[in-house]
C-alpha cells in the first residue's frame, strides 16, 4: 500500500450515474466497512440511487479517492480509500454521505473529499449524513462549520427476553401480505399520507419501492398490510432482515410502520408494531432494531413501552456557520 498522503491523491469527479467499475468499487468498500463497524456508512437510499445508473428520479454526485498501489499493476493497481456522494434536489439542496475503508482511516481522507467537494460544487444547500455517532464527523463537520440538526436513533430488542403486549387489532380492521403487482399503487397513496411530514419516507416513489422489492432482502410476507371489511389500506408494518455481516449476526427490522390519517386514534400503531416484531421472532432472530427520530416524543414513548433501548445514533450535520 502507498503511504498514507491523500491530499496528494487525484480525485474522480462524477456527475450523474457512475459506471460499472466505480459502482463496484464503492459497494465493494461498503462490504468491508459493514463489516468491520456493524453499520451501514450510507443510507439505504443513498445506495439504491448509486445503483439505479439509468434512473432520472435522483441527480448525483460522485467524488472518489483512490490510493495509488506502487506494488500493483498501474493500469489496476488501486484501493478505493473513500468516496462521497450528494443526492441533489431540484431546489439546490442536497444531502451528503461520505464512506472510508476500514484501512484508510484516520489519514484524512474524509476531509480530502470534503475539500474537493467545496471546489468542485461549494456547500451551498448541502446536509450531512453520519451513520453512526463518531467523533472524527463531528470533528470535520465542525471544521466546515457544520454542527448537529438531527437526531435519528437506532433502537434494539432482544427477542429472547422480549415480553410484548397482547395488542388486539382494530373491529373491522384484519391484517394480510402484501401482494407483488397488485398493492404498489395503494401503498404508495398510504404511505404518502402516513409520511406526509417525514423528509424521507414520504417521498419514495414507484421506482424506490421497486428497487427494493427486487432486494434479495424483500420479503412480502413480511410486509403486513392492515385493511378494513372494504379492503381499504389502513396501514402497514413493513419488516426487514439484516443478513450476517462478519461476526455480527443476522437481525430483524422495524423498516417502516404506518397508519393513515383516517385509520389515526385506534391503537393501530401499535398493533402493528406487535404484529411485525412477532413474524421476526419467528424467523427465529436474536434482536429486533428500528430507526426512529428523537425528537418524535410518542415514537420514542411507545418503543420503549415495548422494551426497545437505544443503541446507537446517526447524526445528521448542517451548516450553522458560513463555510
């Protein structure tokens, strides 16, 4: 490996769909980094968008940070130290996610991209992303004067000495599958109207909910729809599972719950917050997490009602002085 002098190193400047190599290069960086830290270095979506090359819903931006292997072919002789990425929005804010191998830290790399960053498009509009609560982001942000503007906890429970509540559902209201090719467009609507405030989850669209339908993760009947006697969708408990990842075990997920606006007041969140913590003990999985927002005061209450403790926190950053 070459020494450690990224501010020496050339950085590949990507606007728009990256190709087939540099997709594998990153994904290949955030196997390794999952694996190492337990956590994700960028948000699902975030990734998703890297993938969909051909989709025009999302406008991107690359940077990324090879070091130079003088022991290596020169034509291939690169690691892929660090990339960051800006999913742009139309209004010229943007969010930023910034991911470092596991043997690159500490080098500055991180702030080489941050640097390149600045020249290249300025941090006009931009928020960032830290996936898990490290000292060395908050250090950078703060040299970019950025600090802290939310809070998103990870929560867990242990499924073994999980003791949950006998939580009936509504009268009227049963629970069912989601059915592939049929219940895309009524989810959506749901969803929108569950999530209308939420800067993420209200805002996947038909190609988001796709690419992740077609996951290897994507289990349907897992994805619990509540409907009414005239099959209206009231709301849903969408799980997921987290595969082993190195030495951290396989682990269940609160993916997304939701109730309408019209089906709010009759304890439906919580019924199917039960009903999807249940199927994932029986998959047999030693924990359960979910991400929540701070700040959301009866999210919080109800998660830890039903014994979920906060394990970690992502930390998005935001300018709080000019840069």
């Amino acid at each position: 490996m070459s020494p450690a002098h990224p501010e020496k190193w050339p950085v590949l400047v990507v606007h728009g769909p990256v190709d087939k190599q540099l997709l594998n290069d990153c994904l290949g960086l955030l196997t390794a980094a999952e694996e190492s830290d337990g956590n994700p270095s960028l948000s699902e979506q975030t990734v998703m968008t890297l993938r969909a090359a051909d989709s025009a819903e999302h406008s991107l931006l690359t940077l990324a940070l090879y070091a130079p292997d003088e022991d290596s072919d020169p034509s291939s002789g690169q690691d892929l130290a660090g990339f960051a990425v800006v999913v742009e929005e139309a209004d010229g804010s943007g969010v930023l996610e910034i991911a470092v191998h596991p043997s690159y830290r500490n080098k500055g790399v991180a702030d080489r991209l941050v640097g390149a960053l600045k020249s290249e498009r300025g941090l006009t509009g931009l928020k960032a992303w830290s996936h898990g609560n490290h000292e060395a982001a908050a250090d950078l942000a703060a040299r970019y004067g950025y600090g802290p503007v939310r809070e998103l906890w990870k929560m867990r429970l242990t499924t073994a000495t999980a003791e949950l509540p006998d939580v009936g559902l509504p009268d009227g209201v049963t629970l069912r599958a989601f059915v592939p090719g049929q219940d895309e467009e009524g989810w959506l609507a749901a969803n929108r109207a569950a999530f209308a405030h939420h800067p993420e989850q209200g805002s996947l669209t038909r190609g988001d909910l796709e690419a992740r339908m077609a996951e290897d993760w994507f289990d349907p009947a897992g994805f619990l729809l509540a409907v009414d006697g005239d099959g209206q969708l009231l709301g849903f408990h969408w799980t997921k599972v987290h595969p082993r990842h190195g030495a951290h075990p396989a682990i269940g997920e609160v993916y997304a719950v939701g109730v309408t606006p019209a089906a709010q007041g009759l304890g439906l969140g919580k019924a199917l917050t039960v009903a999807g913590i249940r199927y994932l003990q029986g998959l047999g999985l030693h924990a359960v997490m979910l991400y929540t927002d701070a700040d959301n005061a009866p999210a919080v209450s109800l998660y830890r009602g039903l014994g979920f403790t906060r394990w970690d926190m992502d930390v998005q950053y935001g300018p709080v002085t000019t840069p």
